[in-house]
C-alpha cells in the first residue's frame, strides 16, 4: 500500500512510522523546510537549539516512554522533581505538596478542603460524556464553591480562553485535573516533569530515521495545495505542478488547512469542517542568564497580567543541555481575530517586560539573551458544549482520504502522549485493523474513555 501523508508534525511522522512498521510504502510532505510542526526547536543566534513552545514530558505518559524504549532513544529521556506556583495578588505562592496545599493562604480552610476535593472527585470520574453539557463554571462552582472560582479559576480560565470560556465544556478541567494529577506521586505528592535531550526533535528524527530505513521519503518545502479527487475517491496530491498518485492519503493537519486542500469535496463536508475554530498562540520565548521563578509553571491568577502563566522549563531541562541559557516561555492564547495577533513584536515585548518587572521588582533586562516571539494561528481546537457531534471522523466521506487531526483527540488534551496514541489508532484504520489494545496506565485509561472517532 502506497501511502502520502501531507503534514511532517508529530502527528504526520507518528503515522508514517507506525505505517512504514506495518509494512505501508510511505511519503511524507511537509511545508516546512523542517519536520516537527508546533514540537519544533528553533536555533538561537548562539547556534544552540531550543524548543520554539514549551514541551514537557510527564512521567505518566506511558505510550510515549515505551515509544522512546522502541526506538532505543530512552536513554534521552531525563525526568526531575519540578515545582509549581500562584502569582496571586501580587504575591507568589508555592503549591507543591500537601503541606502547602493545606497552607495555601489566599484560601480558606473550607475552600482548601472544596479545592482539594475537586481534584479528586476528577481522578473517579470514568465516563465524560456527563461532563459534555456541563460548562466549566457551573462544575467548578459545584465543586469548589463561588469563592475559589472567582479568584482562582475564573482568572486561569479567562487567561486560556482569551476572555472567553463560557461555552466550555467540564471536560476540559477534568481532562486537566486528571492529566496534572497523573504526575504527581505517593503521599507527598510531590510531581516530575521531563523532556528528551534534544527536545521532541530527537523522537521525530528516531521516527523518520526508521521510515527511510524501511524505503519511505519525506519531501521538504513541499506544501501540498490540493488533494486530487475523481469519481469520489482521492487518487493523488498536487504539489506545485505536479500530482503524486497514492493508494491512500493521510492528512495530518488542523482542520481549516484540511478544509482549503479538498475544493472539490461535497460543499456539506466543507460546510461541516468549517465548524471548528481554534485557539491561537503568541508565545515569547525569554532567554536568561539567570533563572528567574524556581518554578516549572506559575500560574497567574491576575486578569491584569496578558500571559497565562510563566513556563519556565530550565527547572527540568538541565541548562547544560541548552547552552547555559535559562528559558522562560511567555504564552498568552488568542481566539481568531484576537486584537493581540495584530500587535507586533515590538509592542509584544514592550508590554510583557513592563509585566514581568511588576511581578518581580529584581527582574533586571540586562539578564536577558534573546527575546523571541512566537506565534500560532492554529494550536487548539475548540470544544463547545454538547459538540461531539462536530469532530470529524479519520476516515472522511471521500474514499481512500483519510484526516488525523488533533480535534479527534477530544477529551484527552492536545500533546504528544496522545497525539502518538492517537497516530497509532488511525494506521490500523487506514490498514482496516482492529485497533490493537494500547497498554493503558490507569490515569491514561480514564482519560482515553474517548469518542471513537474511528468508526
Ligand atoms: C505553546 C504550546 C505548548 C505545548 N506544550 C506541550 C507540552 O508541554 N507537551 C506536549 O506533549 N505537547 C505540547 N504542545 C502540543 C504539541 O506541540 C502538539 O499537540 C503537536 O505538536 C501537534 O502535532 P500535529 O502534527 O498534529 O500538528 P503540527 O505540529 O501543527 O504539524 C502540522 C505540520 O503540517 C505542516 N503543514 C501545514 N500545511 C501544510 C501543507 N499544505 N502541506 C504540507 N505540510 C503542511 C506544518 O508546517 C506542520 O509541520 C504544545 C503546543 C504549543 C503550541
């Protein structure tokens, strides 16, 4: 079976590997001049290569560890205790283990005990769908009272949403709560988070190593413009001038570049596909001399501030293994036509330093090394209530067109554990298998009670 693959992302690669595994002649096209997509490292001035958005690896991700033992890449793998925070009323509060937890002061005694038992109510909740016409503010103000969802979660969830959360669903709390939780162990409660040296780039180049071992090809600067259809079915792909013919083709992408490359599907598909927004990402990217917060992620609880949180990931990457600097990731996320995406790199810079300097009085810019700004149109697929109905399914109403998307992935969140799940699921499609049963870890067989998008 010959199989074109449009999208050198994770999800694009993932898909050529497990193909190429089972036997499939692979192709991938990317548009890029560099495979990895949203996973990609970036090279600074100084020649050292860094991840473009923060990535973490949990110590919960099974799927991904046992794919890192597969391609003999494991002994990357490098794990730490890290810590996480509250900048919350100008204060910075450590929310690290039970003790602190109990302590946390911006919260009293019977909202600790309502908060604590939100996160735990989540860990048993087995089956989403009761979530799904739930919006995020009636469950949390159920669960953890008024008080704890105006200064803790109405803050965090406007900062993600881009000021607009109302129509989300319960499931993208649970589906977090469940996901943070995973990480954390034992009493003490204490969490890790890791990375691969050399970042997600170091599975991608394991992957595509294997693909052309096996006689696959990857094309770069090669963006497909157009899947070639007749008689119903997809026969090939149209890359510049020319057409390439394959038995199947797999497009790996967010559904509105999916949507601009099928002209010739049936309006009503298009029309479907063209339900689902996303949000975007502009993500600035601090390169210091200096750590700056101790903390993995600190979240922000201060309408005030733009970015959601502050990311730190030098707290678990070793900064021998990026060059000595310390990075510090900025992200604020922007729903289509978010004013913030007009603003320029400038002006980004500007406004973000001016409220780093305001949360830490010490902050000093002759600490910083480089300061990058990053942007993304399409990071997230949104989810509203009641919208299942909404994702569309891998295998599309065209014969032999095949899309893996991100949005499938729903209600597990978007990251490389499940996106390589994920990946593995549609090439047993593709090849009309049974799915093969994934070996689940308790926390990953909670979250994966997903819609079978497959069927
Ligand atoms: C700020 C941020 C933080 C994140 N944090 C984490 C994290 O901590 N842990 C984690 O695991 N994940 C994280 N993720 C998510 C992770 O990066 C994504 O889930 C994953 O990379 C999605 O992969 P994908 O292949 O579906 O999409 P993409 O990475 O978007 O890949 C799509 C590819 O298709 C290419 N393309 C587009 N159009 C065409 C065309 N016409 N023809 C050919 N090629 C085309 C693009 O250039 C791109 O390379 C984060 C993402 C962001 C943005």
């Amino acid at each position: 079976m010959r199989v074109g693959i449009v999208g050198g992302g994770m999800m694009g690669v993932s898909i050529g590997y497990f193909l190429s595994q089972q036997g499939a002649e692979v192709e991938i096209y990317e548009a890029s001049s560099r495979l990895g997509g949203l996973a990609d490292t970036i090279t600074l001035e100084d020649g050292v290569p860094v991840d473009r958005f923060y990535h973490v690896i949990l110590s919960s991700d099974s799927h991904l560890r046992q794919l890192c033992e597969e391609l003999n890449i494991a002994d990357r793998l490098r794990f730490r205790e890290t810590r996480m925070g509250f900048y919350h009323q100008g204060k910075i509060f450590s929310m690290n283990n039970m003790v602190e937890f109990l302590r946390f002061p911006p919260l009293g005694w019977a909202d600790r005990f309502r908060l604590g038992l939100t996160v735990l109510y989540a860990q048993f909740v087995r089956d989403w769908r009761h979530l799904e016409g739930t919006s995020v503010e009636e469950w949390l103000v159920r669960l953890s009272g008024r008080r704890t969802f105006e200064s803790i979660w109405r803050p965090m969830l406007r900062a993600k949403f881009d000021g607009g959360f109302e129509n989300t669903p319960a499931t993208y709390i649970w589906a977090r709560l469940v996901r943070m939780k995973s990480t954390r162990k034992g009493i003490s409660q204490k969490e890790e988070a890791g990375h691969l040296i050399g970042g997600y780039m170091t599975l991608v180049e394991a992957m595509t190593g294997q693909i052309e071992a096996r006689g696959g090809k990857i094309h770069l600067r090669c963006p497909v413009e157009e899947i070639v259809m007749k008689d119903g079915r997809a026969i090939g792909l149209r890359a510049g001038q020319d057409v390439y013919p394959y038995d199947a083709i797999v497009v790996a992408l967010q559904i509105p570049i999916f949507r601009r490359l099928i002209p010739d599907a049936d309006p009503s598909y298009r029309d479907f596909l063209g339900k689902t927004d996303y949000l975007g990402v502009i993500c600035p990217l601090l390169v210091l001399d200096r750590p700056l917060t101790g903390f993995w992620t600190l979240n922000i609880t201060d309408d005030r501030i733009p970015f959601t949180g502050i990311i730190e990931t030098t707290t678990y990457i070793d900064p021998e293994f990026v060059g000595g600097h310390h990075l510090v990731y900025l992200p604020k996320y922007t729903l289509p036509g978010s004013p913030w995406q007009r603003k320029s790199d400038e002006e980004i810079r500007e406004i973000w330093l001016q409220h780093l300097e305001a949360m830490f009085p010490h902050f000093d810019r002759r600490w910083i090394r480089y300061f990058l700004v990053h942007r993304e149109q399409y990071v997230e697929p949104l989810h509203g209530l009641n919208s299942t109905h909404l994702i569309p399914q891998v295998k599309t109403p065209v014969k032999n067109l095949y899309l893996a998307t991100t949005a499938q992935i729903y209600p597990a969140l978007t990251n490389s554990e499940s996106v390589t799940r994920h990946a593995r699921r549609v090439d047993q499609a593709i090849l009309e298998k049974s799915p093969t049963p994934i070996p689940l870890s308790p926390e990953a067989a909670a979250r994966m009670a997903t819609v079978d998008t497959l069927a």
